[in-house]
C-alpha cells in the first residue's frame, strides 16, 4: 500500500511530442532533349577540334553517338532544353 501511495505523489514528467520530420513528395519531370548533328566531309577537314568539343560542352551539348559514312562522320549531340 506504501509503494501505491509513492508512486500517485511523484509527478508526472511531461512528455515532448515526437519530432515530425516531413519529407516533400518527389516528382518526376520527363526531361526534354534537344538534339544537334554536325557532319564532317572526309578527309578535309576530319574530326572536331579539341577546342570546338571544348566550346560545344560549355554551351551544355553532350557528344552521344558518331556514326560513320565512307565520305563523311556525322556527330551527335544532346542538351537539356532551356
């Protein structure tokens, strides 16, 4: 009964609510591509120059394949649209 008697005096410690963390929801966007195909007559002048791959990747074109021909190579390249 002692025990009882103890237990109902001491107070009750309040308790903090758990903490909520909310995660936004994902949502995917189909990315939209743009493409570009630059073609190079062989064997003037050849292959890109390190400079124009160089200036083509500044401007967010991606080289994605090169498919060649017997008289010329055709580059093809992909970007985001803006």
């Amino acid at each position: 009964m002692l025990s009882a008697l103890a237990q109902s005096t001491i107070p009750e410690i309040p308790r903090r609510p758990p903490e909520t963390h909310i995660e936004p929801p994902m949502v995917f966007v189909q990315p939209i591509w743009e493409y570009r195909d630059l073609r190079r007559t062989l064997p003037d002048p050849g292959p890109l120059a390190e400079a124009e791959l160089n200036a083509l990747g500044a401007d967010g074109w991606e080289l994605v394949a090169v498919y060649p021909e017997p008289t010329s190579l055709h580059f093809y390249f992909k970007r985001l649209t803006r």
